[in-house]
C-alpha cells in the first residue's frame, strides 16, 4: 500500500509515495528531525545543506557502527557456539569411553 509522506526540512518541501505503513514513516520522520536537529546543535552550522550533509554522514556512520557491532556478535556467537559443540562432544565421548571400560573389564 503506498502512502504519501510530506516531508519539510531545512527549507525545502517535497512529498515523497513509499511503500511501508504510516506509522512506521512517521516513526522514521520524527528520529530523522531529532537527528537533524542533534547536528545542529553539536556542529554549530547554519547552512541547510551542510546540515543535511552532515546528519546523512552521521546517520551512515550509525548504521555502520552497528552493522559492525552485530557481525562482531554474531561472529562469536558462531566461535561460541562451536566451542559448545565441541565441548559435547568431549563429553560423550569421554563417556563412552567410560562406559566401555567398565564393560569390558
């Protein structure tokens, strides 16, 4: 379902039609604003292009410390979830071993 979504920022107005459910264009609007007035505050910039510049680099800059932060995580989870296998199976071989012994002797 495409919705229409009337965008003003910056000085500049436009509407744009995507394809996601209004609540969540609204959800991402509003965390957009906050963005682009966080830049504005910290940077001191005036210019409503060096501002938008600006947030869309740090915005990038986010997505990308994230995106690092869960391949770090999902990485040990795999070295992680390996150790547990091997442990296991350590484990039941030792009991097997275990249980052998006491058949055979």
């Amino acid at each position: 379902m495409a919705n229409k979504l009337s965008l003003n920022f910056l000085g500049s107005s436009f509407d744009i039609t995507v394809d996601e459910d209004e609540t969540y264009l609204q959800k991402v609007l509003t965390q957009y604003e906050a963005a682009v007035e966080n830049t504005r505050c910290i940077s001191g910039i005036n210019e409503p292009i060096n501002i938008a510049i600006l947030t869309g680099f740090m915005l990038c800059d986010e997505i990308n410390r994230i995106k690092q932060q869960f391949e770090e995580v999902s990485s040990g989870l795999a070295k992680g979830e390996a150790q547990e296998v091997q442990d296991r199976t350590l484990r039941m071989i030792a009991k097997l071993d275990q249980a052998l012994n006491l058949a055979g002797g």
